[in-house]
C-alpha cells in the first residue's frame, strides 16, 4: 500500500493549518514532516528532496515545505489549498496580535514588556548570526563575505538585489570552483 | 513629504514593496529584513524604527514564518483600511515566493540531480549570513538602548545558543524582565 486514497482539498488545507498556527521556528518542519510522512502522502527521500528545495529558493522555508507538499498531493489546486493552510491562520494570529498592540501599547506594564521583548528579539538575532557565521568557519572567504556583505549592507546601505548578486554571485562562484577542483581531484 | 500619497498609492507601494522583497527573500528571508526597513521607514514612513522592531519581535513571537510581520507594516501603513493594508501586504510577501515555489515543479526533474542545487545553496548563504548581522544592527536601531536592555539580549542570545529553550518564551521571559526593569 504505497498510496493511501487522495486526501482532499480540505484535509490539506486544515493539516498546514493545525502546523502553522501551533508550531514555531525549526518545530514546523519536524511537524511537517511527522504530519506528511504518517498521512502516507510522499515518502521521506521525497520530503527531504522538497526540504532542500524549499531552503534555496526564496521565501519562508515553512510556507514553501507546505506548497511543495500540497502540489506534490494534488498539484495546483493542492499548492493553493496548503498555501492558505499554512498563511491564513498566522495572519490572523498576527492581527489580533497586532490589534491588541495598537490598543495597548501605551500602557506603561505593556511598554516594559514589549521593550523587553524586543530587546529579547535583538539577542535572538544576535545568537543567530554567531550561530550562522560559526558555520562558515571552514573556509576563510566564506567568512570574509559575510563580513563584506555585513558592512556594504550596514555602512553603505547597499540595496539587497544588489548584495544578492554580488556577494551571493561572488559565494556562488567560489562553490562552483570548488566543486570543479574536487571533481579534477577526483578524477586524476 | 508635501503632501500625503492617497491610500490608493500606499496600496500600490506595499504591494510593489513586499513582492520585491519576496522574490528577493533567499535563505527563508532572513535577508530582507535591512531592505524592508530601508523602504518601510526610511522611504514611505509606513513606521517608525522602534515599531519596526516591535512588530519584527511579534513576528517572531507568534506561529508561522517571522515575516508574517509584514501584515503589520501594512495595518499601519493605511491608517483608513487597515486590514486591506495588512492582507495587501501579506498577499504581496507570499504569493510570489510560492508562486516561484509551485512554478520550479516543471523544472524539477531537470534540477534534480544537478550539482547546481547544492552551489547555489551553499554559495548564497554566506551573503545571507552577513545579512542577518546587518538585520542585528537594523533591529537594534528600534531596540531599547542602555546597558540594561544589552545586558538582557546578551543572556537571551547566549541561552538560545547554549540551552533548549525555545524562542517565543526566551522573548517572552525577556518581556517579563522588561516589565519589571524597562518601563
């Protein structure tokens, strides 16, 4: 039994909603794929496969994991339903966030805790960004891009196409070098 | 500003805005955030950095993917229709990612076992990281200033790395200290 009968429309909408509106950060793909896997509706080569996919290519690795499963269920129509589950209910959990934000956010208790809070996000940022740049300590120009990239972006306000084509052109082209070099390696 | 754009043309900034910033928005759209603030309160005025930096943490407080705060740029970016703001700028930050999403399906098979996949992924990130220390800076420009407040991203930022606490409580752990300390 390697297919189980097609899930509807609706059963993929509600199960990216159930995901997106309860899960946070790396939680969401474990989910994904706990949900995506045990519903029998791809197999784990081709989840990963999707994972991958869904990490180069622009826009939030979540949003894109849960268009990738939708089509690959259902095509299009299956996309649109996963892309509704999995937008709709964060939007909505922001707005009443939001709604409450602008009712309350002059209130003294509610200021400290939002400075807190937004004080806490920096930190987050900030443990990111070490976390990330420790990863790329293998390779000094990896490491001297990050800090070129960082400085046109902060100082110079280079605009993000830009930076993209450059340093993410110039990150590309030293990948691809390597790779070449590995292969002649290989091959000798 | 001489005058004020109609809320028309605000509608059409956020749209065009958000859309650029979505097909721009590699490594999960870590990247965009020194871009959005560039247009969202250096270019439109749409918020102030300290609101920036609020919504961005509610974005990150909340459920699904942190950009979702866009959706609050745009309530507060049309005063008169705050939630067609909103959906306008949410619509115009995920449709065309997944859009480019559903569109690669047809060149998946091609793309599959080419090598490509892992150099662009591999060779973008080190872009991308640099990026996100430029979102450190941006962020901290709406971030509460004094040793106090750097003192409490300091110990956030080393249990995010050291222990398993998960992210919206260490926010919310460091919005309990703010109450307390940040009024």
């Amino acid at each position: 039994m390697s297919v189980k009968s097609e899930p509807s429309l609706l059963d993929i909408a509600l199960t990216f909603a159930a995901i997106s509106s309860t899960a946070f950060g790396g939680g969401q793909k474990a989910s994904m794929r706990q949900q995506v896997l045990s519903r029998g509706w791809m197999d784990q080569e081709r989840f990963m496969d999707g994972l991958e996919i869904a990490q180069v290519l622009p826009g939030p690795n979540i949003l894109n994991l849960a268009v990738y499963c939708g089509q690959r269920v259902r095509g299009i129509p299956g996309a649109v339903a996963a892309f509704l589950g999995a937008s709709v209910p964060p939007f909505v959990i922001v707005l009443i966030a939001g709604a409450l934000y602008f009712k309350f956010a002059a209130n003294p208790y509610v200021h400290g805790a939002l400075r807190g809070c937004a004080a806490g996000a920096l930190g987050l940022t900030a443990g990111n960004a070490l976390e990330l740049t420790w990863d790329e300590r293998t390779q000094w120009i990896r490491i001297v891009l990050v800090a070129v990239t960082a400085l046109a972006v902060s100082l110079l306000k280079m605009p993000l196409l830009l930076v993209l084509v450059m340093f993410g052109g110039a990150g590309i082209a030293n990948e691809y070098l390597r790779s070449r070099k590995k292969a002649d390696g290989a091959a000798s | 500003m001489a005058q004020h754009p109609s809320a028309f043309e605000t509608i059409v900034h956020l749209l065009w805005t958000f859309s650029q910033l979505s097909v721009l928005g590699f490594g999960g759209g870590k990247g965009i955030i020194p871009q959005m603030h560039t247009e969202a309160v250096g270019r439109y005025h749409w918020v102030t950095s300290q609101q920036f930096t609020q919504f961005y943490t509610i974005g990150k407080l909340m459920p699904g993917p942190t950009t979702i705060f866009a959706a609050l740029i745009g309530y507060a970016a049309t005063p008169a229709r705050p939630y067609l703001g909103a959906a306008v700028a949410t619509i115009a930050m995920f449709v065309p990612s997944s859009a480019i999403m559903v569109g690669f399906d047809a060149l998946w098979d091609r793309f599959q076992a080419s090598p490509w996949r892992a150099i662009i992924g591999r060779g973008l990130t080190p872009a991308i990281v640099g990026l996100v220390w430029s979102s450190v800076v941006t962020i901290g420009r709406g971030a509460p200033k004094g040793v106090f407040a750097y003192a409490i991203a300091a110990v956030v930022a080393l249990l995010m790395l050291r222990s398993k606490i998960g992210t919206p409580l260490l926010i919310l752990l460091a919005g309990a200290v703010g109450v307390a300390a940040l009024r």
